[in-house]
C-alpha cells in the first residue's frame, strides 16, 4: 500500500511540475545562446504572450504563469535576456546583471527584440501579441512600449517604472496596463508621477491598478510579500487585458 501511496505521489509530481509542459528552445544573439521556454501549444496559430522574467531570469513564477496562459488559449514564450550560463546566484548578482539592461536600455530591447521575433516563429499570431513582465521584466515591457514594438499591449506586473530623464517622452500606441503594489519601496512617487506624464504626453491608452497592502513581488508565491488576494486580483485583472486585446 505505502508502494502504491508513494507512486501515486511521484504521479502526480510529475503532472503538476512546472517544467513537464515547457519546451526549451535555443535561440542567438550573435554568439551567445539564449535559452527561452514555451508552451505546447507551439505552432498552433494562436495569440501569443511574451512573459520578461524577474532579475534571476527564468524562474518559477514565469513558468507557473506560461503555463496558466496556455489553458487560456495563448502560447507563451519565456525570453532568456542574460543567456546561457549567465544565471544569477544570489539577490547582488542578480541586481548587477539586470543593472546593467536597465542602463544600457537599448541592449535589454535587442534581446526582448528577439524573443518577439522567436515567439512569432513558435506559431504566435503576428496581429495578436503581448507582452508581459515581472520585477524586472516589467521594466522591460514599458521599454518595449517606448521603443514602438509591434505589440497589441504590455503588463508591467511589479517593474521599475523610471527612466532617463534625458530621453523625452514620445507618442506610444501600445495599450498599457501597469499592476504597481501600493507598498513598493523601490518605486518612488517622483518615478510614479513622472510615467504617468509619459503615458498623458504619449496619449496612451493606459491603467495603472494600484493594489493595497502589498510588497513589491507580491504576485510571487515564494515570496515573504506574496499577498494571496491580491495576486489572485492582479491575474485576473491580467486576463480581461489580454482578451479585450488579443482575442
């Protein structure tokens, strides 16, 4: 019996683990390899849903989130940004390495560039597609907005939302919806005032849904800030995003 309990388990394991739908997928930025992840759904013609991981890079969060977008009918590509054998080892490396995406912004969208490129060659639909980002990753979806990526909209789930002062804000097209948690220290009110200006100036058609009592990763489940309700909240408020635009 304690056999047959223990084998059961390891079934069940193995259907819910994170990876087992993935498909890892090898893409370059001249020699260096990228390693993004995507849903089984590939090669479907369906729209599709570009997720930016946090400052570690592909973690468990982007891949819980690629694969609920699956059920949702979306195929999802996880962006590799650092590359093969660039993976942070603890929160300094981790700030080092996007430090210097989020200074050198151009290069972080060369490589958000390309995992576009490569969801449209996993079947996504070229009209239909967005882009989403945690932490880190959600700095990287308002860069693709200023950039003028050819997206339907972005969700900057959690992200920095500052910028160079010296960069003047420009006309943006893409649809944009920011899920900023009310307690977030590494965001000041002079970075909050200042995108909400850019969004205005750029005529946007923008939200910004601010969500009470909550941390800065607050939709992370491994989280000590992860905030049940809330991120039950900001995933559905996700949702409705994505299908107004995308379906």
């Amino acid at each position: 019996m304690n056999k047959l309990i223990a084998i059961l388990s390891l079934m069940v394991f193995v259907q819910l683990s994170p990876a087992q739908s993935l498909k890892t997928v090898s893409y370059k930025d001249g020699t260096q390899e990228l390693n993004g992840l995507v849903t089984a759904n590939a090669g479907r013609q369906l729209p599709g849903v570009l997720i930016l991981p946090a400052w570690k890079g592909v973690d468990n969060e982007a891949r819980t989130a690629a694969l609920k977008l699956e059920k949702e009918g979306y195929i999802a590509f996880i962006a590799d940004i650092y590359g093969k054998g660039n993976i942070p080892e603890d929160n300094a490396s981790a700030a080092k390495m996007a430090g210097l995406y989020k200074n050198d912004y151009k290069a972080y969208l060369h490589r958000i560039a390309l995992a576009l490129e490569e969801l449209k060659r996993q079947g996504a639909l070229t009209d239909k597609i967005a882009i989403i980002g945690y932490c880190f990753g959600g700095t990287g979806a308002l860069e693709a907005v200023r950039a003028g990526l050819e997206i339907q909209g972005v969700v900057s789930i959690h992200g920095g939302l500052s910028k160079d002062k010296t960069r003047p804000n420009v006309p943006i097209k893409t649809k944009v919806l920011v899920q900023h948690p009310a307690e977030d220290k590494s965001v000041s009110q002079e970075d909050y005032d200042s995108l909400v200006k850019e969004l205005r100036d750029g005529n946007a058609d923008w939200q910004i849904i601010t969500y009470a009592n909550s941390g800065h990763t607050f939709t992370n489940p491994e989280s000590q800030e992860y905030n049940e309700i809330m991120a039950k909240r900001a995933w559905n408020h996700l949702l409705m995003f994505l299908k107004e635009i995308l379906k």
